[in-house]
C-alpha cells in the first residue's frame, strides 16, 4: 500500500528541465560552450515538446485527490470535420423553476467565455449546433425515482427496460437542424478522420481499465455482426404430437442471447404452446452448447457472489441469472416480499420480519443466501426501505434457467410429466429413459418449431455501455467468437472442399448448396450459425482469439490484454492510445451511430448521469458520450466530445493508483478533462 505524500511528483517534462539546469551551472562561458548547449537542447527539448505538461485544470483536480500525474494517462485527439460531425445532436440542460421558460438561443450561449492565458476557449462563432433541450429538474426527477425505487439501478433499468430520460426524436431543435443535418450526410465522403492529438500524457502506459473495456467487445461485434444482428433461440421436439400433447421431449436450444428476460422468455413458450402444445410427456430439455465452460465462481473476483454484475455468462442466460425481491411494507411489522421471475420447485419466503434502520442497501440488509430448496432472508428487512425492489443473482446460471422455464411452463397452465434439464451438450438422440418408446423415440425433427430472435445488436449493446452490464458485455464477446461471418464463411468453404464424388454426393452437394444459399440469401451478417444443423460452440480463448484477430488486422496498437469482455477483472490491461485508435477507427465506420448512441451522455443519462453534479459549469454537460469505469483504486473515461468551437474528439482518461483511495474520489479529474476538451 503507498501512503498519500505531501510531496507532489515532478512531471516528466519539469524532471528534464531541473535536470537541464543543473548541466548548464558548469557553463560560465557561455559563448565557448554553444556545441554542447546545442546538444543538450537536441536532446533534452524534443520529448518536453512531446510529452505535453497537464492543463491546469487537470493539475489542479488531480491535487485535489490527492493523486500524481503519474497516475493517469490521457490522449485527447480532434477528429472528422466539423461541417460533418458524426456526433448526435447536443443536448442542452437547462436550469428552469418555470413550466414555460425557455431554452437559450443557441448551443454556446450558456458556455462562451474567454481566457486569454489558454487556448482552452476557442467557441467559433461561425458554428451553431442544434440542440434538444432537458430541463435539469426532469433529469434529477428521473434518477431520484430510479433510486427511490431500488438500490441497484443499472440492473432495474435494464432487467425492466425503463426508458432513458432522452426523447426519442429531436424536440425544441435550431432552425438549422435539418441543414447540419444535410451537411453530415453529404460529406461522409471526405470526412477528416483525425489528427495529431492535442493532450497526449503516457498513452503507451497499459493499465486496468474497469468497465470502459466494454467498448472493444461492443464496437467488435458491431463491425464484425452489423448492428441489426439477432440471435436465434430455437425450439425443437422429438416423438410426435397428437391433440394438444407432446409425446416425447422439448428443446430449447440456447443462442447467447445476452437478454432473454423474463417476459422474453414467457413469450417463446407462448409460441410453443400457441402451436398446440399444453402437456409434454417428456423432459424440456436446455442446451446451452453454443457457449462451453464459460462458468465462473461468481465470489472470486470481490467476495460478492449475490450481486448482479457477478453473474456468469451461458449459452442460455436468463433474466442475468437475477431475481428481483420487491417488499411492501405492512402495519403489522412485517413486509410482504414478491419476486420476479418466480422460481418453481423452490421456496421463496412470502413474508419478512421489519425493523426501525436505516434502509442503505436492502441487498446487504437481508443477507440473502440460495440454499438446496429454498432462499432464506437472515435478517429483518429496515422498514425506510418502503415498497422497494433489489436484485440477487443465483450462483449457477443453468440451475436458474431450469426453474424459471419450469414456473413460466405451468404459469401458462401447461403440463410436464418429465424434468427441466440444463446441459452444455447438445441433445442426445441415442439417449434412453423410460419415456423413450413408442411415440416417443421418434427422432427429432431437423428443423425447428419455433425460432425466437432476440433484440437486436444496437439495444444490446446500449444496455452494456449506457447501464455496464457485465454479463451482456460477456455474452457479446463470446458471441463474436460463434457468429463472426468470416469464420462461418470458412466452415462453409471447408465443408465443400471435404466433399468427395461418391454415390452419395448429389445429396450431400444439394445439403451444402441449401447451407451456402441461405447464407448467401440472407444478409451480409449471418443471423445464426443453428440453421445450418450442429450449433457452433465457442469458449473464452476462442472468442477473445478473434477479438485479437481484428484488432490486429484493423489497427495499429498492440492489442489490449483481455481475460473477459466486461473489464471485470485485475489482469486485463489496455492502454490509452488502445481505446484512442479504437475509437477513432470507430468514427468512420458504418454502425458508428449505433456505438456512440449505446454511450451515457454527460450530466444526462447512463453511468455518466452525475457528471453535473460533481462539476456543476461544466461545458460538457449534453456535450460529451462517454463510457466510465470503476473498480477500487481504477476510475476511466473514454468516448467523444463536441467542443464548443464544433470539433469533435475522441477522448480517453485512465486513472490507476496504488493508494488507499476511494476510486469516487479521482471522478473529478476525469470531469475537468471533459470539461478542458468541450470548452476547445
């Protein structure tokens, strides 16, 4: 552990200066002394010209945490044009006690100064962007009802899909609006990518990222998938059905899906039992074989195996292995205590115990602990808590898949004589039970009776980036690695050349040619790999392979160093000018607005939210989309701001310490770097 010093650390740049100076005290004549003095400026003056000293702002803030310029990078690039911005329209906050005030005129009114001493002040007034305005009360009116209602909001929000504070469509817009509009499209063409970087301090350096690692698997699977990529979750039965009974077994066969809550799962079955299935005499079987030996301990990254961002990934993930409790309190000093989903062939205790305490964190307050047959509550629920929801995540995803299944099955007033089973291999035709005759041991039928999309990539991954879900990020990332089309091109093309004239080919050549048209009928990016007969299976090795792969073949960088998609982790290091070029290539790309639109935006909405808060005059408040970062002793930021003037950046800032520090407290350093960059 490094203590807090008093002593501040020289920055590189001062380090070479003092250090210039002491070579200079022997140098009494001047004039006799001009080689060596040239020599020493040769060498010495070019890296103080690279290595840039910190703007004030940033220095000052990183005092105020008590932290050094040794412990942060940051690389702050312009980029594009400004007569083309990719970035979405900026949103104006505006602070109104009035129901009728209205917003200011245009986007630099509220933040146009001068200072003479920087060039940090540089608002061309040429350039007017359009703007949707927020008031700030409509803002702090959603978070606080968020919070009100659970102690864990990012997963409320996403389990729930509670919709983001922003409009949907651009209200209260510039005249102007359409014209910039019309601009940007016209001049993708000749689009300035970017240029030297205007604040570059110690990009080279890896370091822990936290959760803006999201941005890899997220931007990855968008350029390699389309942002219009589904999963598939497919149903299959074997024996046959006669009347409204299944005679043999139902297979659900797992895709990845990262959001199969729930409702999503109640409406797959529905379609199941709208094709005139009520009673399975046999076993619903879940194969999760898509994703292979992806299970986790969920308590060995920080002893907290309960919380929601612990889940493990699977095949087929349901609701992020989370239940949610909600309590309603009662006169008669106890709450009553319901859950969803419900959970069948398991107790849930319907009532609680209530006591006088503060409510904190009901998670932490009930002491929650999953046990064989039963969850139990260990303690007396703090009677503040009111009518208040929290969320508890099962340590075993396929254990909870199978009781969830088993309770939406019966809650449609369905039947089944046999058992929920959650396996990671496909299902085995040759299997024997005592259910396996007659009817029964039909074979499966090869092509499914259901197949259920999932949401699409873009909401997918608006989830991961604006709330952090761990275990979505975890699914995407391993999803890459099962669906990436290249690869499935390759199987297609391997497959083909290993077929050989036999008397069998016109067969196996009419199988392979219906295999390569539907790829080649469907769109550029194949929608599944379960069409095709076998389903794919991926790992982790795999997956982060071809993560690698890409990274390699579209960029300059090393590649970061990953064990997991979601930045939940230790050992996974990047650096800045990793997430710099990223994020720059990002920009020019096809499913950019899909990307930037997935990040919180700054003082408004996701994990950015309290940006205002910490920094109340901030410019870059409406103006910057950011994914943010925090794990103990590692806070990060990095996405895109519009500056003033109508640039756009791409901004990246990494903050790793040894101290004994509260990672909260370095969010202000990270604020005055988004603040420094919107104020250009």
């Amino acid at each position: 552990m490094r203590f807090p010093s008093k002593h501040r650390h020289y920055s590189t740049a001062a380090t070479k200066i003092t250090t210039l100076r002491r070579h200079l005290r022997p140098l009494n004549k001047l004039s006799k002394r001009l080689p060596r003095l040239a020599l020493l400026a040769t060498v010495i003056v070019a890296p103080i010209h690279a290595q840039a000293v910190l703007p004030t702002a940033i220095q000052k803030a990183l005092t105020r945490a008590d932290l050094t310029e040794a412990d942060i990078s940051i690389v702050i690039t312009p980029i594009g044009d400004k007569a083309a911005s990719q970035l979405p329209t900026p949103i104006q906050v505006i602070d109104s006690d009035e129901p009728d005030s209205q917003p200011a005129p245009n986007a630099i009114s509220n933040h146009q100064t001068t200072n003479a001493s920087t060039d940090t002040s540089v608002s061309d007034p040429s350039y007017q962007s359009a703007l949707v305005t927020i008031e700030q009360r409509t803002i702090e009116k959603h978070e606080r009802k968020i919070h009100t209602y659970t102690d864990d909001p990012y997963t409320y929000q996403s389990v729930e899909s509670i919709p983001t504070v922003i409009p949907d469509e651009p209200q209260n817009t510039l005249p102007q609006n359409g014209k910039v509009q019309e601009t940007t499209s016209n001049n993708k063409a000749s689009i300035n990518i970017s240029f030297s970087p205007v604040l570059d301090h110690q990009s080279d350096i890896p370091r822990t990222p936290a959760s803006t690692m999201k941005l890899v698997p997220s931007f990855i699977a968008l350029d390699t998938l389309g942002a219009d990529f589904v999963w598939h979750t497919r149903v299959y039965h074997t024996g046959i059905v006669i009347g409204d009974h299944l005679h043999g077994d139902l297979i659900i066969q797992g895709s990845g899906d990262p959001k199969m809550t729930h409702e999503r799962l109640k409406q797959l079955l529905y379609k199941v039992q709208a094709l005139g299935i009520h009673h399975i005499d046999g076993d619903i079987i879940l194969d999760s074989t898509v994703f292979n030996n992806v299970t986790k301990d969920p308590a060995a990254f920080d002893n907290s195996p309960l919380r929601p961002y612990n889940a493990s990934p699977d095949g087929f993930l349901v609701n992020f292995s989370t239940i949610g409790i909600k309590t309603y309190p009662q006169d008669n000093g106890q709450a009553s205590v319901t859950y969803k989903p419900q959970l069948a062939d398991y107790q849930l205790p319907a009532t609680i115990n209530t006591r006088a305490a503060s409510c904190g964190q009901a998670s932490y307050s009930l002491a929650p602990q999953w046990q064989d047959t039963q969850l139990v509550l260990n303690t007396s629920l703090p009677v503040s808590c009111g009518e208040h929801v929290f969320y508890v995540a099962h340590p075993n995803a396929k254990e909870f898949a199978a009781h969830v299944v088993a309770a939406k099955w019966q809650a449609l007033s369905n039947t089944l004589s046999g058992q929920v089973i959650s396996q990671e291999t496909p299902y085995d035709m040759t299997k024997t039970t005592k259910r396996a005759h007659g009817l029964t041991a039909i074979a499966m039928s090869p092509l499914p009776m259901v197949s259920y999309p999932s949401l699409n990539l873009t909401k997918q991954i608006h989830d991961i980036n604006h709330f952090s879900n761990n275990v979505m990020a975890e699914q995407v990332a391993l999803s890459i690695g099962a669906y990436d089309k290249e690869r499935l091109d390759q199987t297609i093309s391997s497959s083909t050349t290993a077929t050989s004239p036999s008397s069998h080919k016109a067969s196996a050549s009419n199988e392979m040619d219906n295999k390569i048209g539907a790829v080649q009928s469907s769109s550029k990016k194949a929608d599944s790999l379960y069409q095709f007969g076998k389903p794919a299976t991926t790992d982790y090795p795999a997956a982060l392979q071809a993560i690698n792969q890409w990274w390699q073949t579209h960029l300059s960088t090393p590649p970061p160093h990953l064990t997991n998609g979601s930045g939940l982790c230790r050992e996974c290091t990047i650096t800045a000018a990793n997430l710099s070029e990223l994020l720059t290539y990002a920009y020019a790309r096809p499913d950019f607005e899909s990307y930037v639109d997935s990040l919180g935006i700054a003082g408004v909405s996701g994990t950015i939210a309290a940006h205002s808060d910490r920094l109340p005059e901030s410019a870059a408040t409406g103006r910057a989309w950011i994914k943010t970062g925090t794990l103990n002793n590692v806070t990060s930021m990095a996405g895109y701001v519009k500056g003033l003037s109508g640039q756009d950046y791409v901004v990246v800032g990494i903050i790793n310490t040894d101290q004994a520090l509260n990672p909260y407290a370095a969010r202000p350093v990270l604020d005055a770097m988004l603040d420094w960059t919107a104020k250009r």
